[in-house]
C-alpha cells in the first residue's frame, strides 16, 4: 500500500513537471519570431513523416480518396490531379499534411498573444460582410452555430472569431487531465471571450449560451466521445458529429460552416459559408438534410487545400482501416 502510494506520488510530481515544463516553452514559443517558428515546424513535420510508417500508410490511403473523388467530380486543383497521377505529386501532399500537423500545434501555443488589430491584420478573410454579420449580436434571437474542421489553423478560426465577436463564443473542450494545463487553456481563451466547456454533457449548455444570443463552436470532422451519424463524404461512408446540426435546428440559430487556411507567408485566409437550415418537416428530416449540407461545404473548404486537413491523420471511413 505504502509502495503504491509513493509511486503514485512520483507520477504525478512527475506530470506536474512535465505540464510546468511544457507551459515555459509556450512561454517561449510566444516571445519568438512566429513566421520562423511556423517555418521551421513545418519543415519539422515533413522530416518527422518518415519516422511514423504507419500513420504515414493512412494519410496517404485517406489523402488518396480525397483526391480522385475531387479529380472525379471537377474540383481537383492542379496538384491535387498530379497527386492522381504520380505517386511523388501524392506523397508530397501526404509530406505537406505532417508539416501542417505540426504547425497547429505550434498555433495553438502562439495564437494567444495575438491581439484584435493583429487578428484583423493577418487573416484575410473571403467574405467579410457575412463574418461580421455572424460575428455581431442579435438582439432578440439566438446566437450563432460555428462548426468546421480540423483544417489549416483552427486555433486561428477561434481567435478571429473570439477577438472580433459582440458575444461570449463557447467551445467544447476535450478533457485534459493534467490540472495546470487545463487550468491554462480555461485561463488564455477566457480571457479573449472563448469560454471552454468540458465536452461531457455539453449539449445542456450549449443550448443554453444560444438561446441567450451567445455563439457556439464544434469542430465536427471526427466522433470524440461518440458513434456519430453515418453520411457520405468524398464518394464513401463515414460517421460525423450530428452535434451542429441538431443544436440549429433545435434552436433555429443560424448555422455556419468556417475554417482558417495558412497562405504560405505565415498569414491566413479565412473562409466562411452559411448552412440553410430547413424549417419545414420533422425533425429528424430537418436534421438530415442540414448535416448532408453541411457535409457537401466541409467538401468544399477541403478542396481549397487538402493538405492542410489533419484528419486525414487518422481514420474517417469504415472500408480504411487503422493501420
């Protein structure tokens, strides 16, 4: 029991370091040149591809259906069709895909200490009268559904959103077990108006921040904590969170598909597009249809840069195993 006790102690001394340890090379990473440290994680990222066979093996399966289903159907970018056709062209994708990977993280440690002005500077956004029309406070209505994928800079989709909004956005969170980092990410998004919620039962709450006109934020592209509902994307069976969906039509909140890619100088593009939510038929129907539309835009923001889509990192469709 005694032994038991002190081991236990150790690991968690041990945690506590590590977590101490990680948050002073945040601390780091946020005093330095960012376009360098995005660079250089990029380029870490491409090297670091070669070292993990097996997942290297099911992004270049899933990156593969991505790509001839967006050559099939007229979408393909050139180097999405030489990706079709030669297997260097695909294997650089599958190489840009790691990098890409690595920067996210690197995002997600910088990203905070961008402020509104820096925000408005470095993400161009597509579409900024209908970002602003999501992002300001309906007086007498429910507050926006955001929902997008892990693609390019999500963090930087939070930030623009979080800096430049009239409402509180809120966002489910992943459990983090470590006290000292949870305590960091509740600390740092609190603080610029994206308030974190724990994803166990968020749905109660949810609910309630839109009914009162606040935003809410689900990144939707891979069941966390959950079977999904079954849809087709890219040409194949998948399963996806219901989650956006069923909240817009609950709620009659308005529905909108986002997503932040990376330019390529360290800035960004941000893209945005709204979802038409059906109120005419059950709900079940209502439901159906939102998602299938919500799907086909997920399509269409991938296409812009399928390399920038880590969750081609893991597995999505039921006929591609994990390798």
């Amino acid at each position: 029991m005694t032994g038991a006790t002190t081991s236990s102690g150790v690991d968690g001394l041990a945690t506590r370091l590590a977590a101490r340890l990680l948050l002073l090379g945040v601390a780091v990473l946020q005093r330095s040149p960012d376009r360098l440290v995005y660079r250089l994680g990029f380029r870490a990222g491409r090297m670091a591809s070669r070292l993990m066979g097996e997942r290297r093996a099911l992004a270049r399966a899933n990156m593969t259906r991505v790509c001839s289903a967006l050559e099939a159907t007229g979408r393909a970018s050139p180097r999405v069709s030489a990706a079709v056709r030669d297997d260097r062209a695909l294997d650089g994708l599958v190489r840009d895909l790691f990098g890409h990977w690595f920067v996210a993280y690197l995002e997600g440690a910088i990203a905070p200490r961008y402020d509104e002005a820096t925000v408005r500077r470095r993400v161009h956004v597509s579409d900024p009268e209908l970002a602003a029309s999501a992002l300001t406070r309906v007086a007498d209505g429910p507050g926006p559904v955001f929902t997008g994928l892990h693609l390019g800079a999500v963090e930087m989709s939070g930030m623009y959103a979080a800096r430049t909004a009239s409402m509180r956005i809120a966002a489910p969170m992943e459990r983090v077990r470590d006290p000292i980092l949870a305590d960091y990410f509740l600390r740092t998004r609190g603080a610029i108006g994206l308030d974190l919620i724990p994803i166990r039962d968020a749905s109660v709450e949810l609910l309630a921040r839109i009914r009162r006109g606040d935003g809410v934020a689900l990144v939707a592209d891979r069941p966390i904590g959950g079977t999904g509902t079954s849809v087709q994307l890219f040409g194949a069976p998948c399963r996806l969170p219901a989650g956006p969906a069923v909240l817009a039509v609950e709620t009659g909140a308005p529905l909108y598909v986002l997503g932040c890619l990376r330019d390529g100088s360290g800035d960004w593009e941000g893209h945005i597009e709204r979802i038409e939510v059906p109120t005419a038929g059950g709900r079940h129907e209502r439901v159906r249809v939102t998602l299938d539309r919500q799907v086909a835009a997920f399509e269409r923001l991938v296409a812009r840069a399928p390399e920038q889509w880590w969750t081609l990192l893991f597995r999505i469709w039921e006929d591609i195993p994990q390798a």
